[in-house]
C-alpha cells in the first residue's frame, strides 16, 4: 500500500469498546476511497470484525490505557504493549500516515505525543477544541486540560498556536485572540491571566481583543480563545453539559405537554448546530503531525467526522469544509 | 417605623439605572406589606419616584461605583458618598435590616462587606450562587468571583459555608459536598485542587462526595460544589451563555420553520426552569447579615424576586418557598 495517504486510529481505550471504534473505521473508509488505514489494537478483532483487510494495516498491542492508569509508569512499563503508544509512534515514523485518531485517555496521548510528535520548539502539547460560534463561525479553544497550572508565557505560547491554526485551516488571516477571564477589565483575572494579558497585549505578533467572559465562549467574540487547561476544561465540559441539560429538559417539556414533536425537530436541529460530539473532538497543537482526540463516549459517526477533518486538513481545504 | 423588618436596596450601580432599581423596589413593597425599605442613592430621584414614602427610609449617597473603579482606593476616598458602601454601613447597624440587595460592582460589595459585615473569623466572603439541578433540586456554587487565587485552606473553608448553608436554607442534613476539578478521579485537577482533594477527604465534618467536572454542574450530583472564583466563575457565567446562545438558536429555528410558537413555548419553559435572573444572584456567604448581588442587568422583577428569598430566610422558611 505504498504512497497512498493513511490514517492511523488507536481502537482501544473508547468507552463504547473497539467495536465501536472499528465500526467507525468501516464508515471512514466506505467513505475515502483515496484513503487507507492503520489500525492499532487487539490483532485477531481486528482480523475478524468484517472490515476490508486489503486496505488496513493492522499493529497487535492490546493493552488499552484507562484514566485510571499512571501514563508515565505505563509509558516504561515494558511489559504490556499500550495501543495509544504505538499509534503514535507509528503516525511519527510513516510517512504517508497524515494523522492520528484516538478516543482513549488525554494523559496518554500527551504523554506520548511528547515522545514522538512533539515540535522540536515546545515544552508541551495543547489540546485545543473547536467552539461553535452563533455568527457561523468558530472559535478555537485553547488548552481544553492538556496542560495545567500554565504560567503566563505558556498562555501566551498557546495564544500563537491557537493564531496558527486558524489562520492555516480557516483562512483567517488576522485571527482575533481573546483571554479567558472572569471580567472582562484589563485589571480582571488571577494573577497568571493578569501577568498574560500584559504579556498578551505587547506582542505585536498576535491580534489581542482582552478579556473574554466565559458567557461569550459561543459567541464568536474572538477566533483563539486563551485559557489554561483547568479554565478551558470547564468552559468545553461546561457547554457540553448545559447544552444537554436543556435539550432534556426540552424533551421532558415536549412528554409532558403533546409537543413531543416539535420538541424532537428543535433538538435536533440544536444538535445538528452545536455538534457535540465534534465539541469534544480535541486537536493537538503544537505538534509534527494532527493527532484528533476524540470524546471516549463518541460513537462511529464521529470517528467518521473526526476522520474528515484530518482529510480535508491534508487537502488542504478548511477544517470543517 | 420601629421594629419592621427592613430590607436595604442599593439603587445605583445597576445598568439599567436607578429608575429600574426603584420600580423594583415598588414592586417589593407592594408584594410585602409587613416590610419596609431603606433605599440608597439619590435622595431627590427616590423622593420623585411615586414609591410609597411613609414605608421608605432614604439614605443619601449620590455616587455609583462602577466596575472599572477600584473599589479599596473609592472606599478611603471620603470626597463621595458612594451607595453601596453607606448601604452596607445601614445593614451592619439597623438592627431591623435584615438584608441587603445590590445590583452593582462585586469588588465594591466585598470591601465593604469586609468592613462592615464579615464573620469575626473569617478573612474574605465568597459569593455563592444557587443553581438549579435537573433533579429537581438545587446546587450551590461556591465561590463564583469574590476570591480569586485561593489556597486549599480557602477553598475547605468554601466547602464549610457552603454547607452551612444548605443545612439551614435547604434544610438538608448532610450536604453532599463536591469538588471542581477537570476529571472524576482523584488525582485530576491543578495543584490546588489536587491538595484540597485531600484536606476535604480528611475532614469528618463535611460529606465529601468527591470530584466534579463541569458538564455535572447542572445534574444535582452535588448539594456544594466548591471552587475558586475564577473557575466558578467560568461555571456560572458559561451556563448562562451556553443557555442564552441555545435559546436564540432555538428562536431563530422557530422563525424559519414556522413553528414560532412551539418555539417560544419551549424559550419559555426553559428560562422559567432555569431562572437566569436568579442564576445572577449571588449569595455572600461568611457575612453577619445577608447581601445579595443581583446581575448588573437585573430587571424589576428580579429584584422583587431577590428580596423574596430574603423575606422566606427571615421567616426561616426554604430559600425558594
């Protein structure tokens, strides 16, 4: 299979099982024909799940990487073969591979991407989620929990990836970067967001808005939207969460009162807008390769979804096009 | 008007103006008629307003603080007569006042509840906020913005007015007291977090229920769920903003399909459900006497309703009764 563009998909680690993840490997290769796959896992499952062998390279490691695990003790555990650690090292080493799809623990991932994929010029990765925008847009957030306790040139390290990254996959060509604070006053923040706006604010290299609420998180104020991971984490789980509490609430609503249809239409027109499953699609930045994090609960629509995205990146079109 | 309970209103600081404020406090007075108030601000614009004056003690203090003053340097400036601080000067000092109501500056409030109201062994407030809870129920969130920077000792020191709290509000004996962190498991969280984890686990006189994550702050896992200011803050005002941007969506969607009033209907549910007015008051907590901090753009009926949960406390009902 030499030469033709390959994407490489770690199958444990998912909360839904490896069936799921290899079922979502079916679905992306049904759709890219152009495309071929590396699957990393339980050899014989993979062997004997129906997908099209012709078109798959398959790496036997079995041992999956709960969040329960010590990343770093696994990493030099010699003993057990971790299927995220060889996924990476595989995406780092071939050549045609164009990135990385994993739905198993953020702590492994950073772990190895450090090992393998790390730009020579960073310290650590950021894991950035891309936000629905109510303008049509996006907004990119970054870090979502990759990296925690930031001091301020860290934030302002991610400022300029989050920059990058909008301006190379959406053609933004002065992409606006906002600061995630709790007011939005130059003097409002903790210490480290007080220090990094001032940092923020005398780059001449990056496009600072100031301060960002974390009710405007949705409202496209910003393209790159700054926060250490701790913030960034509740802002991603927070939306989520708020978004499926009132889609519930919604339904309860529809039960109850003989609206049960319209109920249905709004919701899923809510969820077809704010994709949360995507919502929780995480892009490392700062790295040689696109490695896509996906949500462990995701289902095979979305590795498919997640699996475009690395697709159109590496044809250069725009992210979601 | 001796010995009617009192309820103090701050008119200024609210960007809506003081005459929404005052319409308000109209509105308070008629649902309430065994209370009186005292309202700050502009003498002549209380006295010209139509409110009921023989249940009414003014204060004059002409001067609005607003967010982008600094609130220490205002309070030792004795040029102006600024309103919250001679409200909570009267709070501390009538013996009938049996709680304060702001739609103001949050800085200027916790200086002068520093000064004038603070718990002798305390050494800052925290502003908590009572959300709702798809079970039915409601959490309370502490601190949503009034310490930032905290130690672990803060934060378990969160955890014991939080609790207190809900055992006297909500008549609930032993509050379940959770823990915001980017992760359920034990070791997930910054460094704070990660050592407050562990004071909390070691203190016998809280019900700790352990780590939650931000898309669990709507879904009644806890009764407390304690944060720094900063993080809290992101909790809080994200909620609102994820709410508002569905919502809008929502109507949006309505009006291109043709189904606005289905629509509307659900807009309307959702916002009674989860009242965002109140969402927006904030609750002092580790105070002599109560403040409640209403949203800057708070409206009539959100006042009217914030004085009720003041009535129901001193009437030692439930907080929503």
């Amino acid at each position: 299979m030499p030469n033709k563009p390959t994407i490489v998909i770690d199958t444990l680690g998912s909360d839904r099982g490896p069936e799921t993840v290899i079922e979502g490997a079916k679905l992306v290769l049904a759709e890219n024909p152009e495309l071929d796959l590396t699957l990393v896992g339980d050899e014989e499952q993979i062997r004997n799940s129906g997908i099209d062998l012709s078109r798959v390279k398959i790496i036997h490691a079995p041992h999956a990487l709960t969040n329960y695990d010590n990343p770093v003790a696994a990493f030099y555990d010699k003993s057990a073969d971790y299927s995220v650690f060889k996924a990476l090292e595989e995406v780092g080493k071939d050549e045609n591979a164009i990135g990385m799809i994993s739905s198993g623990s953020t702590g492994a991932l950073l772990v190895g991407v450090v090992r393998y994929l790390l730009d020579e010029e960073r310290h650590r990765p950021a894991l950035a989620a891309i936000l629905p925008a109510t303008t049509g847009g996006v907004t990119c957030l970054v870090d979502t929990g990759a990296s925690i306790d930031c001091g301020p040139h860290q934030l302002v390290e991610f400022a300029h990836l989050g920059s990058d990254f909008m301006k190379k996959l959406y053609k933004i060509e002065s992409p606006r970067v906002g600061l995630l604070s709790n007011g939005s006053e130059p003097g409002k923040g903790n210490k480290v967001v007080k220090e990094t706006h001032q940092l923020l604010a005398a780059d001449k290299s990056i496009n600072f808005i100031g301060n960002i609420e974390g009710n405007h998180a949705l409202t496209g104020d910003c393209d790159v939207l700054v926060a250490d991971g701790f913030a960034g984490n509740q802002v991603l789980k927070n939306t989520e969460g708020t978004a499926l509490v009132l889609i519930g609430e919604m339904m309860k609503w529809g039960k109850m009162t003989g609206h049960e249809l319209e109920a249905k239409m709004i919701a899923g027109h809510l969820m077809k807008t704010y994709d949360f499953q995507s919502l929780g699609a995480g892009v490392m930045l700062g790295v040689r390769k696109y490695v896509l994090k996906c949500r462990g609960s995701s289902n095979a629509d979305s590795i498919k979804n997640v699996a475009k995205i690395l697709v159109n990146v590496h044809n250069n079109k725009t992210f979601y096009e």
